[in-house]
C-alpha cells in the first residue's frame, strides 16, 4: 500500500479498501510481467479476454464500476473516476490509470458508519454487493427505516 488512510467511521469500509488496493496493485504487476513475457491467453469468445489489453481494460473498468455501483446503492456522491475507453491507452499509462482508480476509490468509503454492512450477495451479477442494514443495536423502536446515517 503507498497512500496512509485517513480515519475511516466504519474500519470494515477501510479493510475493503486495503484489500482492493493491494490485490489490484497485484494483478497489474502480473499482468505486466505476462504481458512482456509472451504468455498467451486462452482462446474464448469473451470480447474482454481477447488481449492482454482487453483484460487490463476490464479489469480496471470493473474496479472503477464497483465503486459507482456501491456509491449509488449507499446514495454517496459519484466518486468521479474517469478512465479512458481504448484498451491501448490502458496499457500505456497503467501505472497513472492504477493511481487515479485507487486515489478516488476510498474516498466515498470514507464516511460510512458501521450500520454499513458488507456481504456475499445471490444478484444475478454474482458481484459483491452490499447489504444495507439497520442499527441492530439500537431498540427496535427507534432503529431508522431506511439507512442508519450512511452520511456524515
């Protein structure tokens, strides 16, 4: 990880965000390295899987996805992550796209509470997704009817 966090409210949202941010760094610097070396990916009709520059292209473009998704389903502000459309682009300023997506992506995770909750979802997308939960702690008389302060 090369950033330091600020406080988050919900120290679930931050332990996401150090999991992504180190896994994706990951899988750019393996894709580097097949990329160079020649390594050739198996043949399938997946249009994101035709080059090494398709599957860095999807791969950010679902990280930069996930994180919009999430941000309306927390009715967050959009977390502003603009990346190019061109595979090749991707593939020739990777290391600034990778920055910029991991720059915007913790920002809006930031000021969750911990009446967030984040769980395996059966969506037909088969993404994880995030469950929105009420403030169990609090007497069922009182708890909010709908998102339990998910804004500062």
């Amino acid at each position: 990880m090369n950033r330091d966090l600020p406080d988050f409210q919900y120290r679930g949202a931050r332990a996401m965000v150090i999991l992504h941010e180190r896994y994706l760094r990951e899988f750019v610097e393996v894709w580097k390295r097949a990329r160079i070396s020649g390594v050739k990916l198996p043949q399938t009709d997946d249009p994101s899987y035709q080059s090494w520059d398709t599957l860095l292209k999807h791969l950010i473009r679902a990280a930069r996805g996930y994180m919009v998704w999430t941000c309306e389903k927390l009715e967050l502000s959009d977390p502003q992550i603009n990346i190019p459309t061109e595979p090749e682009v991707f593939a020739a300023d990777v290391d600034r796209i990778l920055e910029h997506v991991l720059d915007k992506w913790w920002r809006p995770l930031a000021i969750c509470r911990r009446s967030v909750s984040f769980s395996r979802s059966s969506s037909r997308a088969g993404r994880w997704s995030i469950a929105l939960t009420r403030c169990w702690s609090m007497p069922s008389s009182t708890r909010c009817g709908t998102h339990c302060s998910l804004r500062s």
